[in-house]
C-alpha cells in the first residue's frame, strides 16, 4: 500500500480505547489442545503461519508466533477504518466530504477507483466502503492521505498495537486481534456510527478465507490482505459462534503461494471453530466466592479438571511433589491422596482408587478431576450447567 506522507487535514486526538485483559495466553490451559491440532497441521507447511485468539466470552486469548512480524498486506485497512469511524463518532470527520483523487493516490491491484480518472471526487463514507468491501487501494491510499498515517499509527500502538513501524507495513497476529477487540468495543459504545463498519467487514467480496469452511448461518466480520512478493495471505475476523464467539487473526509469509496458504487459513479457521463449539468456560467458586487459581478449570467430556495445589491448599490440605517419582502428595489430617502423572487412579491413605480419567498436565500445571479431589478431602462440589460454574463447599472462608 502506498504511504502518503501529505499532511492530514484530521487533528491527531487522544483515542478511547479498552485494552482487553487478556489471561495470558501461556496460561490459557482451555487451549492447550487446540495448540496441539494446529502445530500438527502446520508442521509440515512451506512458511510461518502466525495466530491469535481471543474467546469474547472470557477474554481468554491463545497464540502461535502471536508477537511475529508480517507484512500487514490490507489487513491494514481494518485499523485505518477502526480510526477513521472513531473520528466520525467524535464529530472531527464528516463523512459526507469529499476528497481528491490525486496522482499519488493511485495504485494497482484491488479496486476499481485505479480506473477513474484523477481529479475524480468521493466521500469519505464511500471511500471506507471501497476499502473494506473491495479492499480498493486507491480508497485506502485518499483516507490515509486526508487521516494521515502518523496519526493512524499512534492509534494503532493506543490499541495496544506492539508490532507498528511508521515506515513499514507490518503487524502481528496478537496486535491485529487486538484492533478488530478495539473495533468491538467501539460497536458497543457507538453502535449507531460503528455498524457501518461492521456492514461493510461482514459483506466484503472476499470471502475465500476465514469464513469459508464454516457453517453459512455463522456471521463473520472480517478483512483480508494479500502480499504476494512475500508470500504473505492473511485474514482477521470476527466469528460470531453461536455459544462462544471470538476473534481470530492469521497472518502468513514465505508460504508456498496463494492456493496452499488459503487452504491453510481455511483449515485453522476450521479447526478454531470445532474447538469453540466444544469448549466450555467454566467459573471456579469456594462457598460461593471466586476461588483464585493459577490455571483454569478444564471442561472436558463431563469432567472438570482443576489445578490440583490451588484447590487442595484452598480446602486446607497441604501439597508436595516428588519430581524423582513425578508423585503429588495431598495430605490433610486423617487423609492422604498420592497423585501420579499420567495414571488413571490414586492411592488414598494405601487404597487404590479409580480416577476414571487420566491425571495430567497442561502447561505445567498438574490437573485432576474436581469432585475426586474435593470428596476426598471432606468437601462438596455443586455443578451449575446454566452458567458453568463449580462451586466448592464445606470449607469456612475464616479458616483459610
């Protein structure tokens, strides 16, 4: 994309802006599967494929080369925009003025505007619709010149943006997320001037991506930028998941060329998707009081798994580990559980007892099933299946 270095006719104000807080994705056990499945499609692939989640409901976040650099591509165009219907919202743009096709506006690939002559006059709203719908570089070129890129680039490093150079296209997966979370955000507190945007993202032409494997009744909000010369296609969207909607970013380089990184994209985009539709956040309370963990609970096939230190020393149990034989010992008085990795039982006070499930550990941090774990040490556990949460009782907040 041309960088137009013309002055902006937009003063550079302060954005408003909620940086989400973000669990850190290193920590976010729900999605150390997902991790799994997409380093296992992507082994094998020419290129590096870079990615971030963000699940809307938790603000839970997961990434692979989150913080990589790639060529931003028109992928740009979503922060532009983002920035562009802020100032519409503040009253500094009108979107109804006119603006000058000039020579240094022009630039081949998407578009039709490459095509009118110069001298040629359009609105600032029609403009935005180009950019997005069509990803027209000509109409991106006339709002960065009449916005100016100085200002759109503070912008995006107030968004949260980490990986923004003022000469440079380029971008990450985590800081491209992060714009289309802003963008969110901005719809909930301006829903009459952003859903502008949000109409042009969801009905843009290209729609060979994100949304292309996933089911047709599922909205998707999205923007694509290709740059060929380094094999770079990326996408970011947001999902609107019937139960778990989120954000998803995947970006790309050196790949072997357009047909296999779309393939690619589609089969991330994909297998995000199935995951959603099976996971689960699930709260974690102690006598009806949020129960503080350094992992959170796990929902899988029935079963919820905890971090087993916090839930024991939180019922008043004490826990060591033996690293020569891999063994967590929970000892309370009268109770003693030993806890192996990877064994489907425990050993309590010298009797076996079946787990029925394997013990485990997700980015090391040793997870066992709740109920085993609270029962055994005298406590009790109450499901709620309409908000997902676990609530442990038994144990007197004022003896912790």
């Amino acid at each position: 994309m041309l960088v137009v270095n013309a002055a902006a006719a937009v003063p550079a104000v302060a954005a408003s802006h909620k940086k989400p807080l973000l669990v850190n994705w290193e920590q976010a056990v729900e999605y150390h599967e997902l991790r799994q499945q997409l380093e296992a499609l992507l082994k094998n692939e020419k290129g590096t494929y870079g990615i971030f989640v963000i699940d809307l409901k938790t603000n839970k976040s997961f990434g692979i080369n989150r913080l990589e650099p790639f060529h931003a591509a028109s992928t740009f165009k979503l922060p532009l925009n983002v920035y562009l219907y802020k100032k519409i919202a503040e009253g500094l743009v009108d979107s109804q003025k006119r603006l000058v096709y000039q020579e240094q506006h022009y630039e081949t690939g998407t578009g039709s505007l490459q095509y009118k002559p110069v001298g040629s006059t359009f609105n600032v709203g029609l403009l935005s619709k180009y950019s997005i719908v069509y990803s027209d570089n000509v109409a991106a070129n006339m709002l960065v010149s009449y916005l100016g890129m100085k200002n759109i680039k503070n912008y995006m490093r107030a968004a949260g943006g980490v990986v923004v150079k003022d000469d440079e296209n380029i971008t990450s997966p985590q800081d491209m997320a992060l714009y289309m979370y802003e963008f969110l955000e901005f719809n909930k507190e301006q829903p009459e001037t952003a859903q502008v945007l949000m109409e042009y993202l969801k009905n843009t032409v290209f729609n060979n991506r994100i949304p292309k494997l996933l089911p047709d009744n599922v909205p998707v909000a999205h923007k694509t930028g290709d740059w060929p010369l380094t094999g770079t296609y990326n996408d970011v969207g947001y999902v609107q998941h019937p139960d778990n909607p989120y954000i998803i970013a995947i970006l790309s380089k050196n790949t072997a060329g357009r047909d296999g990184a779309f393939e690619v994209i589609r089969q991330i985009s994909r297998i995000v998707y199935d995951y959603q539709s099976r996971f689960v956040a699930v709260n974690l309370l102690l006598n009806g009081y949020p129960l503080e963990a350094s992992a959170a609970p796990v929902l899988k096939q029935g079963v919820v798994w905890v971090p087993v230190r916090e839930v024991a020393e939180a019922l008043l149990a004490e826990v060591h580990w033996n690293d020569l034989t891999g063994t967590i010992y929970v000892t309370k008085p009268g109770t003693r559980i030993e806890f192996n990795i990877g064994n489907d039982f425990a050993i309590v006070n010298d009797v076996v007892m079946p787990l029925g499930k394997t013990v485990k550990v997700i980015n090391g941090k040793t997870m066992v099933p709740v109920r085993f774990i609270c029962e055994t040490l005298g406590a009790g556990v109450v499901w709620n299946g309409a908000d997902s949460t676990v609530n442990i009782t038994g144990v007197l907040r004022d003896e912790q």
